[in-house]
C-alpha cells in the first residue's frame, strides 16, 4: 500500500483493514453511482432518485471572449465572498474580493437573517470599492442543491454543511436575495445566473481548457458538475437545439438509500449520527473536509481506548467532538518520512504531549487511511463520469480545501482514476483557480452572450 512504515503497529493496521477500498469495491461503488446519475436524468426514475443531477441551464462553456465587469456572491464553503471580477482583452482578468464571516448563529438561524447578512456585505463592499452607484450584473454561487427553473431561479432542496436556515427550503433563493438587497435599499444589481461551486469550477477551468468536462469540489463538501448531451438530460426544458447542458450531479447525497452501506463503518454511522443532517449526504460524509478530521479522531478515539494509543492514555481535548481539524490531516501527512514534527505539534495541542515515535507513526497512518480512502471515493466518482462522457480526453478542473492542501490528494486521485477508467480514455486534473469568482463572472457573461435571462 505505499504506506507501510516499520512502526506502524500491527493491530492498528488490522483495525483500519475495514477503510481501505479495493478496487473491486471501488468499481461497484462505480457501478452504483452510475446508476444513480441515470435514474437522475430520466424523467420517469428523478424524482425517486437520491443522486438528482439537476440542469443547471448552462450549456455554453467560455470561449475567451468574454468581457465586463461583474459581481459575485459565494456562499456555501468554508467562507463567504463578495467579489469584483474584470473580465478583459486577451483573457485579462482581474479581481478584488473580500471575505466576510458568517457567524454559527447565522448559519443555523432564520433564513432572512442569513440573507440580510449577505446583503449588507454586499453593500460594504460596494461602497468600499466605490461601485454603490452601478448596477453590475452578478452571478451567485450558491453551494448547496437546487432545483434551477432557469438560470436566475434556484429553488433550495436541502441545506448542507452545517447550514439550516429555517425558511429557505423550496424557495427561490436567487428571490429570496433580491428582495433583502432591495429591502436594504443601498445598492441595486442585476442577477444574471446562479449557479452551483462545481459549475462556476468547470467554467473557471474551460476558460483555459477547452477538454475540461468536469468541475469537482473536494473542500467542505463535495460534488461534481459534468457536461451532459441534451438528449440524455430529460428534464431539461432550456435550449434543446443546442447540444450540451451543465448537470449538477449532487453525488454528495449518493448513499443516503444504503447504496454506500456495504463500506460505510462504525466510525461513519457515528459521524453520520452526530451530524445536524442524519441520514442524508452519505457520500459526502466520507470525502468532504467537513468530517475528514472528525472521522480520524474517532479512529484515535477508539484505538486509545483500546490502548493501542498513546499507552490508553488520551486527552479531554482528544475526547472531545469536533477537535480535530481537518487541516491537521493535511499537516501531519506533510511530514517527511521518518519525521514528525507536524504530528507532534498537532499531538501537543491536543494535550497528548506523552505521544511516543510509534504513537506518532501510527496516528499518520489513521491519517492517511482516512485521507486515501476519501482520494479514493472521489476518483471513483469522477472516473465513472470520464467513462460516461467517454470523450477522448478530458480535463477534470477541480477546487476546494482537501485538494488543495492535503499534500497527497492530487497524487492518490491521478493513479485510482487511472486504474479505474475505460482503457483508452486520457484524462488530466487541474486545480481550478476561483471558480466561484471568475467561474460566476464567466457564467454571468455566457448568458448575456446568449439569451439574457432564461427564468
Ligand atoms: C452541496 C453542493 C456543493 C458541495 C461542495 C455540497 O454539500 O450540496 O451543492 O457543490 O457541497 O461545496
């Protein structure tokens, strides 16, 4: 497995034999998903379907021409943005852009709470940038699954990633922002589109390559967005004539009928039973850096307990939900091989100062088991995709905090997908910059291109 280490205790890696995929299970793990993506499309089998590839009603990918000045929300992954894009000659592209906090109160509270706070930040920034008085044309990237009436209406299905404001479910959001920004009564835009992260992901990596076919988020959450023939999408009452549309596939909720069961373990079922949304983005829960460190912690946890960790001595710290982050996963896989500096700094902020080398060896390895088998679900994933679209090669853009900085992730995807794609078929992945700023520009501009608003 590549990631054998001396020290790594024999009854740990036994422990974490139930994490590790085969690629027999990854190919019917594959097998299902596809699945689950066709009964999405069809309009007979949608509505029953758990993965629901809904259109999003962009069907044009950049071609470089696209010029202006626009505005972009992105609210849905680990911070929210209000950003200025200049779209200009000879793919010039500038922007400016400022986070803003939004508080836990706000992210579980009532939905007009939410969009007022989005509102006012948006009116800051337009001052500040001195903007107030122009009416910009402004694309929304709006992070969880939607159903789109077209490319200005998106009605919420459900929230996720620890958002769950009361109110918002089944309503036009792209409305729902319009009236807290007329209510505020400050500043005046123009929403062109609101699109979904994977999608302004595709669009922000097509600008620079023409094979790109998916847009992929591994960050807080994670989903993907692919380039469908109109044919096959049947709900699709946009452009018929024309002959692709963008599907949101929103695999993140793949395995929410127990289609993931066969490999989900004890540890998912706790993470899953902890969660502020039971039962639901199954898939999600085991790739997406929003229970990455959560779900190693609870491995630790376990062998702790067990005394196979740290002599059964553990930490309150340690005990504690939530207390491991993520970016601890990425930190302590950094360390070079034989080291531990990162795992002991990590180890010493959890309290677990006492931590041995072979403590040390043994919770990098949980890391990675974690981390490998998430690389591993997304390749499959996205592999089933590039089997689909059975293109000769393709580019996959993809984003989001995991990518980008765990130091393996890029690496564990490019072999799995290799491995698990038609043979044949070239492929390549490519960090996505700023999907959710220059990609919602970049969707704004294609629709003025084409017909203005579809709603
Ligand atoms: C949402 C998707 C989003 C993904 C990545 C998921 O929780 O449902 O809409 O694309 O997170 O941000």
């Amino acid at each position: 497995m590549g990631m054998r280490s001396n020290y790594v205790n024999n009854m740990i890696r036994e422990r974490c034999e139930e994490l590790q995929l085969s690629d027999e299970q990854l190919r019917e793990i594959m097998k299902r998903l596809l699945d689950n993506i066709e009964r999405g499309l069809a309009r007979d089998t949608h509505a029953a379907s758990i993965v629901k590839c809904f259109v999003t009603y962009v069907q044009d990918l950049p071609n470089g021409t696209e010029r202006g000045k626009f505005m972009a929300l992105d609210l849905g992954g680990t911070n929210f943005r209000v950003l200025l894009i200049e779209l200009g000659e000879n793919m010039h592209f500038d922007m400016k852009s400022k986070i803003f906090a939004i508080p836990q109160h706000i992210m579980v509270g009532p939905g007009k709470q939410l969009f007022d706070h989005i509102a006012d930040c948006l009116g800051a920034f337009m001052k500040e940038h001195h903007i107030e008085h122009e009416c910009l044309p402004l694309g929304f990237t709006f992070s969880f699954p939607c159903v789109q009436k077209g490319l200005t209406k998106g009605l919420l299905v459900r929230w996720t990633k620890g958002f769950d404001c009361e109110g918002v479910i089944g309503q036009d959001v792209v409305e729902l922002l319009e009236q807290a920004i007329s209510h505020r009564n400050e500043v005046t835009i123009d929403v062109t589109a609101i699109l979904n992260d994977t999608t302004g992901t595709l669009m922000s990596c097509a600008w620079k390559k023409h094979d790109c076919r998916i847009g992929l988020i591994v960050g807080t959450g994670s989903n993907a967005c692919y380039v469908e023939k109109v044919e096959n999408a049947q709900l699709f009452d946009g452009d018929r004539s024309k002959p692709y549309v963008l599907i949101n596939t929103e695999w993140g909720a793949f395995g929410d009928d127990g289609a993931l069961d066969f490999v989900r373990t004890e540890f998912d079922r706790d993470i899953d039973n902890n969660s502020i949304n039971p039962g639901k983005q199954l898939h999600e829960k085991m790739i997406s850096g929003m229970y990455m460190g959560e779900l190693v912690r609870l491995v630790l946890v376990k062998m702790t307990n067990d005394k196979l960790l740290f002599n059964g001595q553990g930490s309150d710290l340690l005990f504690k939900r939530g207390n491991f982050f993520t970016k601890y996963v990425s930190e302590i896989e950094s360390d070079k091989k034989g080291t531990y500096a990162s795992c002991r700094q990590v180890l010493e902020e959890l309290g677990l100062g006492h931590a041995t080398d072979q403590d040390c060896a043994n919770v990098r390895y949980v890391c990675q088991v974690v981390s490998t088998r998430a690389a591993h679900l997304a390749s499959a994933a996205v592999a089933t995709l590039i089997n689909k679209i059975q293109e000769e090669s393709v580019t996959v853009g993809i984003d989001g905090s995991v990518y980008r900085y765990h130091p393996h992730f890029h690496n564990l995807m490019m072999d799995k997908i290799a491995t698990l794609v038609t043979p044949g078929l070239k492929f390549d992945i490519m960090l996505s910059e700023d999907g959710s700023g220059r990609g919602a520009a970049l969707v704004a501009a294609v629709a003025a291109r084409g017909h203005a608003k579809t709603a």
